[in-house]
C-alpha cells in the first residue's frame, strides 16, 4: 500500500468543487458539506482519494482530493 501523500485529514470538512453542471447537481444530490473518513492513494494513475460522509447518502463515497476543497480543517477546533 502507498503512503497517502495528499492534505486533506480524517475530520475535516469539505465541499465539492463547482466545475460544470454535473457538479451542481452532485451537491444537490449529496448536500453541500461533507465529512472525511478516511483517505487512501488509489486509481490509475495513483492519485489521493478520500472518503466522504454527504449528508443525504446513506454510505459514504470515495473522491479524488482534487475535486474538494477543505472549508473547515481539523486543527481549526
């Protein structure tokens, strides 16, 4: 397994970054602000990913950290 080497935490709180209308409709589909829970190299070429609790799904869904922006870090407390 490769060391994470992205900036995101576990804790911090993030929202999706608006790039096109598949991203508007993704935070309407998902709610606004989510929750990292976890975060891992993965994909191909490897990139950092991380794992998200929405506020309207059910299970938590994996993204690359490119397509987030932290609004609320964790050493913020």
């Amino acid at each position: 397994m490769k060391t994470y080497t992205g900036k995101i935490k576990i804790g911090d709180i993030v929202k999706r970054v608006i790039r096109s209308g598949i991203d508007s409709e993704l935070v309407e589909e998902y709610g606004e602000y989510g929750l990292v829970i976890h975060r891992q190299m993965i994909g191909n070429p490897i990139h950092p990913c991380i794992t998200v609790a929405w506020p309207k799904q059910v299970r938590p869904r994996s993204i690359a950290e490119s397509y987030v922006e932290v609004v609320c870090s964790k050493d913020n407390e």
